[in-house]
C-alpha cells in the first residue's frame, strides 16, 4: 500500500462561476468584517506592489494578505491598463487570486480576480458610506460609467435600501446613456430615476453621494459645486499621479482613508501630498478604526465626508474565501491536480 499523500485539489472558478455564486449583500457584511479585523490590528497586509509598463500605459500589482481570525490568504495579481478597450478590446483592469491554505500554503483556488475586484470595491464605497453618509441619502451622483459604476451603484443601492434619483456622468456620453437605461431598468422598483447629465457639475450638485471612479489625472469635481453633507467616495485614483478631486476639497472634508502607505502612495490623496499641501495629519483616520468603534464616523448633517479607498487586499481575501466556500458547496467550479503528493 502507498503510503502516498493525496494530490492537492485546486479548484479553477470563472467569471462565469463566479456570478452564480457571489452575492453583493454577502460581499457587503465579509468586506465590513475585514475592515473591522484591520482595525482592530488583526490582519497581515503589506502595501500593494507596483510593477510600471510605462511603454504600454499601464502596470501590474501584487497585493497578498492573511486574516488569522477566520483562516484566509490569498495573493491577487491585478494590472491596471488604460489602453485596452481601445487597442486590444480588453477591460482595463483583469486579476487573478490564489486561495491559500494557511495550515500549509497549498493554492485551494485559483480564480478570477476581476469581478471580485469590481464587487469588493463595490461593497467598500457601501461600507463607507454607511458609516459616513448621511442617513437618509437617497440621491447619488456617478462620474464614470463603466463596469465599476455599476457595482458603486448596487452596493450603495443594497446599503439604503431605495434612491430617488441617480446622475451619471461619463466623458464619453454614449456611456452615460447606456448606463441610464441599464439600471432604469434593472432597478424601476428601486430607484425612481436614473439620468445621464451632460457635464459632472449637474451629475453632483444636489447628491448626497457622490462616486468617483476614473482613471483620471486631474481634478474632475471643482470645489464649488461640493456643498454641506454630501459624502464623495473617490475610488479611481489607485496609482501615483492620479487625482479627481480639486485638493481644495480635502480642506473642508473628514478625510478617511483605508490604509496610509497605499492612500499616500497611489490614492485620491497622494498629489496633495507629493505638492505638500496635504499630510497626514490632515487625514481624519481609517475606516478600519471607524467600523471597529474605535473613532466615530459621520457626526453632524452638515459635515463633508470624503473616503479615499486604494483597495485592500484583505477585501480581496475575504470575498475569494465567500466565492470558494459557496462554490465548494453547490459544486462548482472545476478541480484539478496541480501539485502532485510529496
């Protein structure tokens, strides 16, 4: 008889496999989890690691974690490449996640990262907002109208229940419209209207929430047309240099961030910072310290709320682990030998 170990089983989940089995508000209460375990020390996170194509306008990421408390790490390679609608008719941002198993590193899963990507920043904005945004916010203007407008829109949507109106704003209007349309009718008994604006100055003024989410390199939202009590969630800024808000905004905001060395690095913050008219003594704090009771979050009616979210790694571990437990239980996905018994 062999006294053979038996062959590690990995298993392979699509984008396909993945849409059967993740679900926004599951994604929403894991993400929330993961930011309270950040704050209260409880997680492994090193900042995410760049690799620039400059020839190519684009670069590659590597962002690996491990949360002890519920037994998950994983490694996402995730790359960020303005250029390929155009050139190549590929999405800008494409990942790929390892499932580890922390009792002996072995790799349970290999998946698609990209629609977690987009679900986890989704559910990151729905977090924050939660926290930072007014109550009663029932109005949200979009810049931006591609795949993760879409998943902004379903977390916040999943976080307030309803919305009277959505405006959305792309640089290119056919989008916007398309969008419009979409989401009128994927969510009529939801929202009472969607709008594509003409320029972003109407598609904010008047939200309680605003989302950015461009891979813009200057300021998109002035800060004239930013009043009291709106909440922005500036989500496009994830490389030095990029930048969407006019600075003068994070003057009169509570500034909250997900992590300082990934914020100070490549987020909505890191322009400020590098020109020296931002540091992070002007930083409110984490959201992390915010779910975890630590610091309070929204406080008055009238306050301005800005969340800079980067995109944790931990975000990433814990909807893989939701994605790998559901699929394990309704079988899908397909498993495979990659690493044969030692």
């Amino acid at each position: 008889m062999s006294d053979q170990l038996p062959p590690v089983k990995t298993l392979l989940l699509s984008t396909t496999d993945l849409r059967k089995i993740l679900d926004m508000n599951d994604v929403l209460t894991a993400v929330e989890n993961a930011f309270r375990l950040k704050g209260l020390g409880r997680v492994q996170m090193p900042p995410k690691m760049y690799l620039f194509f400059d020839k190519f306008n684009g670069d590659i990421r590597t962002m690996p974690s491990y949360i002890e408390d519920i037994g998950v790490s994983a490694v996402k390679i995730v790359n960020v490449h303005a250029d390929n609608p155009k050139k190549y008719k590929m999405r800008t941002v494409m990942a790929t996640i390892v499932l580890i198993d922390p009792a002996n590193g072995a790799p349970i899963s290999i998946m698609d990262g990209s629609l977690i990507t987009d679900i986890r920043t989704g559910a990151a904005s729905g977090v924050a907002s939660k926290y930072l945004a007014r109550k009663d916010s029932r109005n949200l203007g979009l810049i931006g109208a591609g795949t993760q407008s879409r998943t902004q829109l379903l977390a916040i949507l999943n976080t307030f229940a309803r919305l009277d109106e959505v405006k959305v704003y792309d640089i290119l209007p056919e989008k916007s419209k398309a969008f419009a349309e979409e989401a009128n009718k994927a969510y009529s008994k939801r929202i009472k209207k969607v709008i594509a604006s003409d320029d972003p100055k109407d598609a904010v003024q008047g939200a309680d929430i605003i989302v950015t989410c461009t891979p813009s390199r200057k300021p998109i939202l002035k800060d004239s047309w930013i009043s009291k009590g709106q909440h922005i969630n500036c989500i496009g800024a994830d490389a030095p240099g990029k930048q969407e808000l006019d600075p003068a905004i994070l003057k009169r905001a509570k500034v909250v961030i997900d992590d300082w060395e990934q914020a100070s690095h490549s987020g909505e913050i890191n322009v400020p910072i590098t020109k020296g008219t931002f540091s992070q003594k002007d930083v409110y704090g984490n959201i992390g310290d915010i779910v975890a009771g630590r610091k309070p979050g929204r406080i008055s009616h009238d306050e301005i709320t800005m969340f800079c979210s980067t995109g944790l790694a931990i975000q990433d571990a814990v909807t893989a682990k939701l994605a790998y437990d559901e699929a394990k239980k309704k079988g899908i996905g397909h498993e495979f030998e990659m690493i044969l018994p030692y």
